[in-house]
C-alpha cells in the first residue's frame, strides 16, 4: 500500500506535530515541510541515492550501515530466486560464449590450439575458447574478376600473339570456394583457401593474366580474333586450375566468359581491311575448291567408262581373233583330209569373194556346143545388199 496509508504517513506524527522519522518518504527521504515562505521543501538527492544503494545491497544478502529507519524492510527477501537467476546468467552467458550459428553456403574451419582439427557445415555448432577458434568460409557464392582492364599505370588487354601482331583481350574469370578435399586425406578447400592464400582476388587475377598470355602468346592474330571464344576459355581454364590445386588455393574456377580480342584502335582500320581480304581469299578458295569437287567425280566417271569401253573392245578382239584361229584349225583339219577338194573349194570361195561384185560376163570360149541364151542384162543387175 502506499507509504501514506500507513499509520502516522500523513505528512504528521501522532500528535500531529509533523517532526517525527515516521514522517519519511519510502526511500527515507524527510518529509516536505513549509520553510517560512510558503513552499515545500524538495527531496535531497544525496539521500535518495544513499538510501537506494542500502536497501539493493539488502536485498542481496548484504548488511546496511544503518541509516534511514522508515519505510518497508527488504532484509528478508529469500536468496534462492536470487541464486537461480544468477546462475541462468552465467549459463547464457557460457552458452553465447562456445556457440556459434554456421549459415547454409558457409563452412566453419576450426582450430584446436592454432592447428586445423576440422569443418562444421551449416547449423548450431560448438566450440572451446581460448582452446579453440573458427573462422567462417563463405563456399556458395560465385565470384568475378575482370582481366584486360585499361588503368593509368598500364594496359593489361594488350597482348602479342605468335605471329608478332598485338591483341586487345578482355574477360572475366568466374570462381567459388571449394567446398570439399580434392583428394583423400587433404584439407577441405574452405581450410586450403583460409589458411593458404592471402589475397585471392590479386591471385586469381595474376594467375589469370599469366594463362591468358600464355594462350594468346601461342596463337596466331587471325584465328584469335575470329573464333578466340572457343580457344581461349578451354585452355586458360585447364592451366588455372592447374596453378590453383598447385598453390592448394582452396579455389575451384567455374568458367571463363571470353568478351573480345581485337587489334589497337590505332590499326583496326588497317587490321580489318586485312582479315577482310583474307576472309575474300578463302572465299574464293572455297569456291574454287567447290567446283574441283564437282569435275573431278565427272571426270573420274568419264575415265572409268573409256576403261569399260576399251576392256569390252578387247574382249571382242581377242573373241574374234580366237574365232578365227579356231576356224582356221578346223579348215586345216578338213585340208588334210583331202587337200584337192579343200584347195578347189577355197579357190571358188576367194574367186566368189573378188568377183561376186563386178558387172563383167566372161564367157568360155572353149566351152564348146551350143551356149544358152543368158539374159545378161538380169544378171548385170546388183542384187540388193541384205
């Protein structure tokens, strides 16, 4: 209740002479009284603050020093609730102190006595200190870098090819942490990346523009500037991340996105007309060898029938010349037989070959007797050819 409900808290003692210590305020301040001029006195700060000091240490189990007999007693506040609260306190403050909450895409690396003991994946985790120690590792987050920017100090697109012409290259390397050991009984790439490079960025970097020179040092101008996109890329990220599993950087390159190669602006003009003109060239290479294409085949098929041709023509040569050796052996065979008779018949037959064809009549005059009229001018006629 209020201290003024009380018995003689009125602003009065007993006997209403207002002068008595029950006459104090809760906090044992003296009560407000009249100073002669009309006003009431107000509350002494130095009390306020003495009193508050004594009844806290009080409710602490403590003893007072005496002073501020009015008000409610707080010396037998049980120690208990007070115990149990103060524990609690102690038990958060432990508890905030070896906890630690590890976020989906990160690792914790920890270290026991300053040596990598292992890896906490995302979620609650617990630690030692001053035993132990983590650091987090950010590992799902993709990263660029741009190689071949053009600053005050230097031009870092400016390359020279194999074939002595100069190339402005520009591009941008895409990167993560490794989250896993590349291989058996190694560190995790999250420890690799945190215990064994300093500044990737500036690595990376370097690591780039020393693959990137490397490739374009080794290819011609031409072939660069027309389909570097699918040459450069390919080999810069194989000798990338051969240097960074070198370094054991910890540092997984995931692509490489190529943005162009192009003469200086001081000879493009001239650049241009050359890879034109040479564009022009193999145009008319390819139009030239189009055409080969199309008549060598015809040619090749030309030939091949006059072989054909020739093949059949010596078949029928040799077909016939066999024929007539074949004729001739028999003819001979029959000659044999009878020599006079052969003889006769092939005089008749060469004489009927020569003179089947002549419009003369030759006849015997020896033939004796009489000749029968022959109607010469039937027999002067030629017969039509079959």
């Amino acid at each position: 209740m209020p201290w003024t409900d009380k018995p003689g808290g009125n602003g009065s003692n007993s006997n209403g002479s207002g002068g008595g210590d029950d006459d104090r305020g809760p906090w044992g301040q003296p009560p407000r009284g009249n100073d002669g001029g009309g006003r009431n006195n107000p509350p002494d700060l130095e009390e306020l603050l003495k009193s508050g000091r004594e009844r806290f240490r009080k409710s602490m189990g403590g003893r007072g020093n005496g002073g501020g007999g009015g008000g409610a007693n707080l010396n037998n506040l049980p120690k208990g609730p007070v115990l149990f609260v103060a524990l609690a306190a102690l038990v958060v403050v432990i508890g905030s102190t070896i906890t630690y909450q590890v976020q989906p895409g990160e690792l914790a690396v920890v270290t026991t006595f300053g040596k990598y003991s292992g890896v906490k994946t995302s979620g609650l985790q617990v630690y030692f200190p001053p035993v132990q120690n983590r650091e987090i590792v950010t590992v799902s987050k993709d990263q660029s870098i741009d190689v071949g920017m053009k600053s005050n100090t230097r031009d870092e697109s400016a390359m020279l090819t194999s074939d002595l012409n100069i190339a402005n290259v520009t591009l941008s390397v895409n990167w993560k942490v490794q989250e896993t050991a590349t291989a058996p009984g190694e560190m995790p790439g999250a420890a690799k990346f945190l215990f064994n490079v300093e500044q990737p960025r500036d690595l990376i970097k370097a690591i780039a523009e020393a693959a990137v020179r490397e490739v374009v040092g080794s290819s011609e101008f031409d072939p660069l500037v027309t389909n570097g996109r699918a040459i450069v890329p390919a080999q810069m990220q194989v000798i990338m991340q051969d240097a960074l599993d070198t370094y054991e950087a910890g540092i997984q390159i995931l692509s490489i996105n190529f943005d162009k190669a192009e003469p200086p602006a001081e000879v493009i003009e001239k650049q241009l007309d050359v890879i034109n003109a040479r564009s022009e060239k193999a145009q008319k290479i390819n139009v030239a060898q189009a055409y080969a294409n199309r008549q060598v085949p015809q040619a090749r098929g030309e030939a091949q029938q006059i072989l054909f041709q020739a093949e059949a023509y010596q078949n029928r040569v040799l077909s016939e010349a066999r024929g007539a050796a074949s004729r001739f052996d028999d003819i001979y065979t029959e000659y044999a037989k009878a020599p006079e008779v052969t003889r006769q018949r092939m005089y008749l037959e060469t004489i009927e070959g020569v003179l089947g064809g002549m419009t003369k009549i030759v006849i015997d005059g020896d033939a004796g007797g009489t000749v029968p009229y022959l109607s010469l001018n039937e027999l002067t006629k030629k017969q039509p050819s079959n």
